[in-house]
C-alpha cells in the first residue's frame, strides 16, 4: 500500500473516538494492508475495497462516537437536572437519526426510488434553468445593460424587416436626442487574416468612441479613445485572448504597428488590450476605431447608404419609451426636410438584451416549463411513494402512539427521513446537473449566445436545495395526508394478518393523474415540435444544396481601396479554373452563403409607375455558374452569361447603370401580375438613381432557412457588381464534398497567393443548422417528455402492484369461487389505468392552451390539429398499459390455496 494509501486510511480512521483508535487502529491498518495487497493490480476490486471501507469506517466510526459520548454523559444528566433539560433533546436527534438510517436501510428499494427519482427532477431542472440563466436572463456584463439600444430602421417596402441606418439619421440623433447619453455606430464582425500570420484567421470588428462611451468598458492595457478627436484612423484595440495566442502576453505589444490583409495595406497601431471575456455581440479578436458619424455635409447618396448599426445610451433619468418618442419625432423632422432619402423609413429602438437573445429566450421559457414540469412529475411521484409507505406504516404508528410516543416525535421521525433522502437527492443531482450542462452545451446549437458562459452556479444550487426542502416538508406531511395520526382514527384492521389501507391506494390514484396530466401536456409539445421539425426538413429551398460545398475567401489586393476589377477578375479566374477539375461538375462565386449571411437590402421603384411607389428586395451578386451549381429553377428568360461584363474603367469607377438583374418568381408576379416582367427595369433609390434590366426570373428562393417566407430576392451579375472584402465560393460534386476542401484552398492560392481561405462547410450542414433551434427544443422537450412517460409507467406499476398485494385474499377467494382470471386482471389493472385516462384527459384540455406558448417555434403545424393530442394520449395509456403488466402478471400466477393458506 503506497503512502498516500496509507494516509487516506489513517484519516478514514478519524471517525473513530480516539480511544478506540488507540485500542484497534494499529490491527485494522494491518487487516486493511492485508486485504489491499490481496487485490493488487485489480482497479475495479481496489475501488470497491476503498468504498467499502469508507463506508464502513465512518458508519461505524459514527456510532462508536455517538456511544461514547452518551455513556459518561448518562450518569452526569442523572444527577444534574439542568443538564438533562439542555442536552436531552440532541441525544433524542442523534437516537432518531439512527433509527431513520436503520429504517431506509432496510427497505433499500424505497430509498433508492425515492433518490434516484428527485435526482432526475433537480439536476434537469438546475442544468436547464443554467442554460437559461446564462444564455437569456442574465444581464449583459456592463453598467446598467437596461440603458444600453440598438435603433433599426424599417421601410414601408419591406415591413418586418430590420435594416441599418443612414449616417444622416444617426447624426440626427446624436445631436437631437436629448435623452441619449451616448450614441456609437459600429460593423458586423468578419473574419480576416494576419498578413504576417501564415494564414491565422482573427475576428474583426469596428466600433467607433461612442460605442465603448456607451458600454463603460476600460483596456487592461493601454489606453482607449472616448471621442472623434481622439482617433486615428490606424488605432485597434485587440481582445486579451488573442494578445495571448498572437503575442504571447507580450506588454510591448502597445503602440507597435501590426498589418493585417483584409484591413486595407497600411499598418495598424495596437493602443490598448482589453479585459479578459470583453465582447460585444461576437467573440472578437480585433477591434478597429472608426468616427461615430459623418462630421462633414451629407449628400444624397450618403444620406440613402443604410449601411451603420446604432448603440446607444439612455441617461439614467429617462426611459427607453422617452428615448424611441425622441428618435421618432426627430426620424420624422428628417423625412419632411429629406423626402427623398427618409420618406417611408421608421426607426425601431429596442433594448441590446433583445437583440443579443433574440428569439433564444422562447425557447429557454419552453425549456424551463418542460423542466419543472418533469420535477413536478418527479415530486408527484416520489408523493405517491410516500402515500403508500405512511398508510403502511399504520401499525408501526399505532404502536408508537401506544406506548407514549407524541405526535410531534412520529413526525419528527419522518422529518429526520426526509431530511436523509433530500440531502442524498440534492448532492447527487448537482452532480447530474453539472454532467448534463456539459451535455446541454454539447448539443445546443452553435448560434446560441453566451453559451460558453453555462455553468452550474450557486444561484442554481440554491435552487435545487429548496426543491429539496420542499421535499422534505412534503414528506414529514405524509402521515397526516393519510389520516395515520389522526385523533381517534390511528387504527388497524387485522384479518388474519393482513392489513388493508385503503387511503394510500386512493392518494397515489389522485397523484397518479396528476402525474399523467403533466406527462401528456410534455408529449403534446413534443409531437408538435417533432413534427415541425420534419416539415421544417421536407420543406422545399428553391435550390439544392446536395453535394455543394461553400468556401468562403478573404482575398488581399495590396491597399486597393476600390478592388472591384481586381474582385471580378478573381472571380472569373476561379469559376473557369475550379471546373477543369476532375470532380468538381459546376463552380460559382457570389457575395453571399445561403443559410448563413444576410444580404444587403435594396429599395427601388418601377421605371414608368406613375404611382412612384417604393419596393424592396434582398439583393446579391452571383456568378454565370451559380444558376447551376445551386440548383436554382429558371422560370422565365435567361441568367447570366460570362458576356454579361461592365469594362474594367466602369467597375474601378463604380458606375453601375443599366445592370443585368435577376428575380424572383414571386417578386416578379407581385410587380407585374398580368405581364412578363423580363425586359422590365427597376430603378434604384439608394444611392445613385441606377437602373437595373431584368432579363431572367427563378423560382422562390429561402435562403434565410425553411421556415422563413419567401421574400424578395434580385440577382445581379457578378462581373458587373463583384463582391470585396470576401467572396463566398461553391463547387458542385458527386462525392463527399469535404475531400475538395484542401484542393480548393490550393487553387485560390495558386491564382492569387495570401488570399485566406476558411468557412469550407456544405450546404447541407447550413441546412442542418438553420433547423437547430428547433430540433434543439425538440429533442430536450422530447427527452423530458419520455423521463415522464418513464415515471408514469413506474407509478402505474406501483399503483397496480400496491392494488394486487394489499387485495391478494380477497382475489384469493374470488378465484376459489369460480371468478375468471382475465376479470380479476381487468378489475386490478383498472386500479391503475383509471387515473392515467383522467389525467391524460385533464392533460389534453390543459395541452390546447399550453400550446400556444410554443406557437412561435412551430412550423407548417396546425397547433390545434386533434391529431397530435390523440397521438399524445394513446402513447401515455400504452405506456401505462405496459407499466401494469408485470404487476398482471403476478396476479395471473395466483394460486388460490396456496394464497389462502399463507392468509
């Protein structure tokens, strides 16, 4: 036995009194040593020698104390009334809690029911109530986050979709709302790469001074600029993460000049290093300082360019409310001095807890209902337990009372025995409840925010520790829900020694429908949700993604700040250069992923309408294989050809008037419902008044998911509108897509060395994780579902078993007399099925309102659909059925002379 063996040992023997260790401890080291050395090289059978012997020792240790400490203590409370009045009451508490250990140990079955079943209700419950914590409910880390907005704007051409603001509007309200406190503007995150860093990729953001005014943030190192004065144009800031993995935590890191591709070719200046954990919306590596808002004249063009995001702080001393009336009138004041560029625009203020939770907050509320709803099923269960342990313990009760025990020292008793099984339940299910937030995390979807935040936290602790205190006041509660303490009624029928209790088998029928009532309301949800989810999955795209794998490059031109030719030409090179190899079938490139960017919006009107009528639409560029590759149906016209090119003079400066477009199928049907809309052009509102000429129309594309309408959606040439700063690259296979990865990469970088390339996903994954959230729901509100079908079944089993047993004569003579087996079995396992069809009914009434919480989260799913809650039904009564089967069985093997005979 090793030292450190040796020394556990000799502290297990701390239980014991120190007299008896120096008595015993020398031969039990020895008996010890002697049985560790007999299971040498065995880990499974050291385990167990070690947890026996821990258990033996401060089982044992315990009680040695215990009577140790009573024996001198006797004679001295004989003598000394005053003591016996003080002390008196802890040797009653130390005698009961051994008794109650004795008691459970000796009906393990009960025991170990009751704490594995309170486990599953507090540690799903503590993981889940975690992962909602974290992800939606906490506050954002910064001072007052309810203060903290985001302004949006919407258009009366795309109603419900948010869109960014125009720098006029933004300085509007940076100089006219008084009730702002600070006002910032900042940019989507992106990923670039390190020119000096082989290839790294690093995530970048901009963020002007009024961004970091408004969140109150402070560097770790270095400094920060809170105002445009202050600003260069070459200052970053970089995360503390990346300061690590980049620099190494070298401090000499500040004001030293770093050049990244991607951020236009002039070096930037690192002033400052952020706190560990610092984020804003995004995980970011990088951040750039860019000015909160134009400082000189703003054009027309500039003022229509809605390309800015909007953080604001509202003054402690208003409101939110006060602050989206101020934005309004001021949105208002500029559509009447600009009606051109502002008419039909509606700012949106809404808080940045919104929009950092978005839609995931739902989904928690839903977790967590499905949470407590599995504790209540466990609570109800574990009652019915304790229902049928007090009406068997009537006599156990009377004989107490009978020999001079109170009332208060029988449920003092139970108290104690709630106390054990509570405190066993509560450590084992934080223990679950850290295992199952690792799995929560490991399956929830990659979008879900803040998730590496989740933890088991003291807050969730506390949590399960009053579950289990209401545990426990329920259980010293047992025996008088059944009457055993009930004055003049603490009484017990014998006939020929058997005890009949008909208030137990009554009160686990009530919490038995109850049980069954919870159960078919979880199982509603998740028929509901799982078909959602397979609608989600049939739905059609409008395109293919099978065997397409997406690419997305961040290519480097060198400083060119208007790289459109460059872009163009890339594009080109790589479309006619992927297609010669052997298993690639089509290429394309494009400034957008489906599934997984949002693309830009445009508002146009229709050249001739004389109502002058704004439309909106999602616009992207593609190129001439695109149409191919993705799979896309060609209604009406053509698509685009490698002819269809604006001159290298036109693309380096930016004239785009007279493009080549593509629509959809409902767009053009909605513009034009009696006539064909090729030929037709469109006539851009933001910006320079360009015109588009509409040559072909697709069928109805869901690039933002299956379970998004079909919106708007125009194309246009990419050799007339090339993508910049990235470029999203498909090729089409017949086999495994991700074997192109590494070759794809290879010929990017043999036609244009440094240009990064990451993000290679299919399509098929983008598909698979727009639908996560919902399969996500799904499957926990499906697992919780089947943890109660679980319980139920373990509550008609013992419902139908506690019926047999406590009837077994009276069955006995009925069979004697001639009575058939299959009514007996019918009438035994009505016992138990009869409150599982109650409370399923009850369920099913409370399932049609229930329903509509989750109504969001559901698609192409009639909610009230009958169909669904008969599913629900018949699979709880199966699974009921099935849980009375054993029970049945032992019935059916009755004999009735020997019945009686035991009788």
């Amino acid at each position: 036995m090793s030292g450190f063996e040796a020394a556990l040992y000799r502290l297990v023997l701390r239980a014991f009194p120190r007299g008896f260790r120096q008595r015993h401890a020398g031969a039990m080291a020895e008996q010890f040593t002697a049985q560790r050395r007999a299971v040498a090289g065995r880990p499974a059978a050291i385990s167990m020698l070690w947890v026996r012997a821990v258990v033996d020792g401060v089982r044992h240790g315990l009680a040695q104390r215990f009577e140790s400490d009573r024996r001198p203590r006797r004679s001295a409370v004989a003598s000394d009334p005053g003591m016996k009045r003080s002390s008196g009451w802890l040797f009653d508490w130390t005698g009961d809690f051994r008794k109650v250990v004795r008691g459970l140990s000796r009906q393990p079955a009960f025991a170990m029911a009751a704490v594995v079943t309170l486990t599953l209700g507090i540690g799903a419950n503590a993981a889940v109530f975690a992962l909602a914590w974290h992800t939606s409910f906490q506050p954002l880390p910064y001072g007052a986050p309810e203060q903290l907005v985001q302004i949006f704007e919407v258009n009366t051409a795309m109603p419900g979709r948010l869109s960014e603001v125009s720098p006029a509007s933004l300085r509007a309200w940076a100089e006219r709302v008084e009730a702002f406190e600070a006002v910032g503007t900042f940019g989507r995150s992106r990923v670039i790469f390190p020119a000096d860093d082989n290839g790294a990729m690093a995530r970048y953001q901009s963020l002007s001074p009024g961004v970091f005014s408004a969140l109150g943030v402070r560097p770790l190192l270095g400094r920060i600029v809170l105002t445009d004065a202050e600003r260069k144009p070459d200052d970053v800031l970089i995360s503390y993460e990346y300061w690590q993995r980049r620099f190494g935590g070298d401090p000499g890191v500040i004001d030293r000049l770093h050049r990244f591709a991607d951020v236009g070719d002039n070096p930037k200046r690192i002033i400052g290093i952020m706190p560990p954990g610092f984020m804003f919306l995004d995980r970011t590596d990088i951040w750039a300082i860019n000015e909160s808002y134009s400082q000189g004249t703003i054009g027309r063009s500039y003022r229509s360019l809605r390309q800015d995001s909007v953080l604001a702080r509202v003054r402690p001393d208003r409101t939110k409310a006060e602050a989206a009336a101020e934005v309004a009138r001021v949105s208002a004041d500029l559509a009447a001095e600009f009606p051109d560029t502002h008419a039909g625009w509606t700012p949106v203020v809404v808080t940045l807890q919104e929009t950092v939770v978005g839609k995931y907050r739902a989904i928690a509320l839903l977790l967590v209902a499905a949470a407590c709803a599995v504790f209540l099923v466990a609570c109800t269960n574990v009652a019915g337990l304790l229902v049928m342990r007090a009406a068997n313990r009537r006599h156990e009760v009377s004989l107490r009372l009978a020999l001079g025990a109170s009332r208060w020292r029988v449920i003092r008793l139970w108290l104690f025995e709630g106390l054990v099984v509570a405190a066993l339940s509560l450590g084992a299910g934080i223990l679950a409840a850290r295992w199952l937030v690792g799995v929560l995390v490991a399956i929830a979807p990659a979008s879900v925010p803040r998730l590496d935040q989740v933890v088991v936290s003291w807050p969730m602790v506390v949590l399960g520790a009053m579950a289990a205190l209401a545990f426990v006041v329920v259980y010293a509660a047992a025996p008088l829900a059944t009457g055993v303490l009930t004055s003049g009624r603490v009484t017990t029928r014998w006939t020929n020694g058997t005890r009949t209790v008909a208030a137990g088998g009554r009160g686990r029928a009530v919490l038995l429908a109850a049980q069954a009532g919870l159960a078919v309301v979880l199982l509603t949800g998740a028929v509901l949700l799982s078909t959602s989810l397979q609608h989600l999955y049939e739905e059609p795209l409008g395109f293919n993604p099978s065997g397409v794998l997406s690419v997305r490059l961040s290519p480097y031109y060198a400083g060119n700040r208007r790289p459109w030719a460059l872009s163009a030409e890339l594009g080109r090179a790589l479309e006619e250069r992927l297609v010669q190899h052997p298993a690639i079938s089509h290429a394309a490139v494009a400034t957008t992923i489906p599934l997984e960017d949002v693309s830009g919006d445009q508002v146009f009107r229709i050249e001739g309408d004389p109502s002058g009528r704004h439309w909106g639409a999602i616009q992207q560029s593609a190129s001439p294989g695109y149409l191919d590759t993705l799979g896309l149906t060609l209604v009406e016209g053509r698509w685009f050809t490698s002819a269809d090119a604006f001159p290298t003079e036109r693309l380096i400066a930016g004239d785009r008037n007279d493009q080549l477009a593509v629509i959809t199928d409902t767009m053009a049907r909605t513009l034009w419902p009696n006539e064909s809309a090729v030929g037709k052009r469109l006539i851009s509102v933001v910006g320079d008044p360009n015109a588009k000429r509409i040559v072909g129309v697709v069928g109805d594309l869901k690039f933002q998911g299956a379970d998004q309408p079909a919106s708007f959606r125009m194309f246009v040439s990419w050799n007339q509108q090339p993508g910049g700063s990235t470029i999203a690259v498909f090729v089409k296979t017949t086999g495994d897509p991700h074997q192109l990865a590494a070759d794809v990469a290879a010929i990017v970088r043999e036609i244009r060395p440094g240009t990064g390339v990451h993000a290679a996903r299919t399509l098929d994954e983008l598909f698979q994780a727009s639908a996560a959230d919902t399969r996500f729901a799904a499957s926990l509100v499906a697992g919780f579902s089947v943890l109660a079908l679980l319980l139920t079944a373990v509550g008609v089993f013992g419902l139908v078993g506690y019926s047999i047993a406590e009837r077994r004569r009276e069955l006995a003579v009925r069979l004697a007399l001639g009575a058939r087996r299959a009514n007996i079995s019918a009438t035994a396992a009505a016992s138990g099925l009869m409150p599982v069809l109650i409370g399923a009914g009850c369920g099913l009434l409370a399932a049609f309102g229930a329903v509509r919480a989750i109504q969001g989260l559901l698609f192409g799913v009639n909610p009230l659909s009958p169909l669904h809650y008969l599913l629900a039904g018949s699979v709880l009564l199966g699974v009921a059925g099935l849980g009375a089967l054993a029970p049945l069985r032992r019935l059916l093997a009755i004999e009735p002379a020997e019945a009686l005979r035991i009788e």
